[in-house]
C-alpha cells in the first residue's frame, strides 16, 4: 500500500516494522503517523498497537493486525524551556517533551544544558513514551526520576497526572496497555554540564560488555536475583547461531541479528536457551503478537 491519508490528515502506510526495532526483525503493519490528538483518536477508533522505539519488541514476521500507532510530528518535539511559574534556581520543570522523542538525543542535551534528573537513562535507545511506559532506567536512575506531568490518552478521554497518582516501580509506571503517553514535562534539578556528563560516563561503563549489534535488549530477566546471562553462558550456549540470529559471544543476555534474522530464528534461539537452563526465565522483551493473541 502506498501513504494514505487519513480523514483527520495522519499519514497511514503499510510498512514493515523491522524498520522500527532496534532487532531490525518484524513483518509488516498499517502505520499511523500520528501528530495530533484529533489523529490519535481516529487511530484509537479500531483495535491499535502503540510503538516507541521498538528496543523492546520481537515482532512476528508475519506482522500484526492492528493499526501500530507512531507518534510523529509535534508529538515527536520537545520544548525544554523552562516553566516561570513552576522553575526555582535549583530546580527545572520544562515545557511539553513529545513521547516520540528518542530518549538518547534528550539525554544528550539535558546533558549539555548541565540539567539533571535523566542521565541515569543514557544508552536506553527508546522513545520518551515507551521509556516512561516501562519506567525505563539503569542502576544509575530511571525516568520517573525526572517527571513533573505525564499525558495520557486513550479512547475514552485525556488527562495529565504527577508520578505520585501513578502506581510505578521497578521498570513499570503503572499505566495499563494501550493508554498512550502522549507528552510529559521534566522536573530537573540545576547542575553542570561536567557533574551531569561524569554520571553519564558511570551508567556508560556498565555498558561496556554488550554487543554493538542490532538487538532487543536483554533477553531474560534475572530469576531470583542469579544473571541470566550467566546461567546462558554456563550452558555453553554463547555463540550458538539459528540462521541470521545469534547468542551474542559478548553477553550470553543478549541475542543479536547478524543480517537477514527472522523472528523465527530469535524464538528458535529462546527455546533452545529455555530447554538447556535448568530454571524458568521470564523474557524481558514484548513478543507482538503475544502470546495466546491473534
Ligand atoms: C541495546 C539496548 C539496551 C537497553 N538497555 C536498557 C536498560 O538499561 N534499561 C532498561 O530499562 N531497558 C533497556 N532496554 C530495553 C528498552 O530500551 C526499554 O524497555 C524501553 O523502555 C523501550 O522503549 P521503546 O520506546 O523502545 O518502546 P517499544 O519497544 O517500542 O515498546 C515497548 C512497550 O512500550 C509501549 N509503548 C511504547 N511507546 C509508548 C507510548 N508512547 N505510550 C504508551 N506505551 C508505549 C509499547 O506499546 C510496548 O508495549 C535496552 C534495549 C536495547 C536494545
């Protein structure tokens, strides 16, 4: 399908979704472009998936069904100027920051604007609304340090609340499936361009073990506190290969495509690791469809 265009003017293409995760895995999908509330809620009138920065998905090569919801436009842009009747000296509370702004950009240049409250987030390669969604962070920080307000909309209506009205945690904020974050303001706390850089370079290190390679992320969550990673490795598993997928020989955590992977590979590869690791391991990243879905 060539772009269309919708009645509310969102752009709409049948496009494969491989160009949208960082796994650069995935069949293909209708994709809205939103860039307005009127166009989101034309997009939200039929069944919709909502994606980020596709750096937590594994989507089926056969795509999904769904409309897949891409905030563009304004709702991609960021405003960080700060708000008079809200800012002190030592603390900043910005403008709207869209939830389709690549988090890693923001990073950089709160960064270079010596404002604090994100840095823990540096090499997250998500969108503003899929990082807050998830509560994205490292050891360093996470993004529900540097919320004020956070939009929310689904079908049945908007409304802007603090963190404090949402029940978030460790790498959950709280809201339900599908409630899209549109935008959110930051809260920041006045620094300096070297104090804030010199935390970067902190979370930066502990990076410095994973594989360069396209990927989803960590594939399996820690059970019971024991590395997954480990546990991978010890099963001799690293370096194992199915088609364009490998484990990486970097961190056994992490699967990575080595060119032409399919979706089918990376989930031939999560068996075999499934069946060789003696404990149950939860996946880290989103499988679309899920499973028990269409
Ligand atoms: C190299 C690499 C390193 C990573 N390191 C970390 C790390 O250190 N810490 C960490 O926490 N994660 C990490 N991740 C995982 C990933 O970046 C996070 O889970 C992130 O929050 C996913 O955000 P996204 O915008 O890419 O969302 P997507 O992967 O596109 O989507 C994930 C989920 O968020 C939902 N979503 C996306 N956008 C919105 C929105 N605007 N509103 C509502 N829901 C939305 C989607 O519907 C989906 O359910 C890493 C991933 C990679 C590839």
């Amino acid at each position: 399908m060539t772009a269309a265009v919708s009645r509310t003017g969102t752009r709409v293409e049948r496009l494969p979704l491989s160009r949208f995760t960082t796994l650069g895995v995935g069949g293909e999908a209708e994709v809205w472009f939103v860039e307005s509330p009127e166009g989101l809620a034309e997009a939200m009138e039929r069944p919709y998936r909502v994606l980020g920065g596709g750096s937590n998905l594994v989507v089926s090569d056969a795509g999904v069904p769904e409309r897949v919801i891409r905030l563009s436009g304004p709702l991609a842009e960021r405003d960080l100027t700060p708000d008079p009747a809200l800012s002190t000296p030592e603390c900043v509370v910005t403008g709207w920051v869209g939830g389709g702004v690549p988090l890693p950009g923001l990073v950089r240049q709160l960064q270079k604007l010596g404002l604090s409250g994100l840095e823990g987030t540096v090499g997250i390669p998500a969108q503003v609304g899929g990082a807050v969604w998830m509560n994205a962070g490292t050891r360093y920080g996470e993004m529900f340090d540097g919320l004020h307000t956070v939009e929310i909309v689904t079908p049945e209506g908007t409304r802007q609340v603090t963190p404090d009205e949402l029940p978030w945690g460790y790498r959950q904020s709280g809201i339900p499936r599908n409630h899209v974050v549109t935008r959110v303001r930051l809260s920041l706390t006045v620094s300096t361009p070297g104090a804030v850089l010199a935390r970067m370079d902190l979370a930066d290190q502990a990076r410095k073990g994973q594989p360069k390679m396209k990927t989803p992320g960590c594939a399996f969550k820690n059970p019971g506190g024991v590395s997954a990673g480990k546990l991978i490795d010890d099963a001799g598993l690293k370096g194992t290969r199915v088609g364009g997928a490998l484990i990486a020989p970097e961190h056994a955590n992490f699967i990575v495509n080595l060119g032409g992977a399919t979706a089918a590979d990376v989930h031939a590869l999560l068996d075999i690791i499934r069946a060789r690791v003696g404990v149950p391991l939860e996946l880290e990243y989103e499988l679309w469809p899920g499973q028990g879905e269409p």
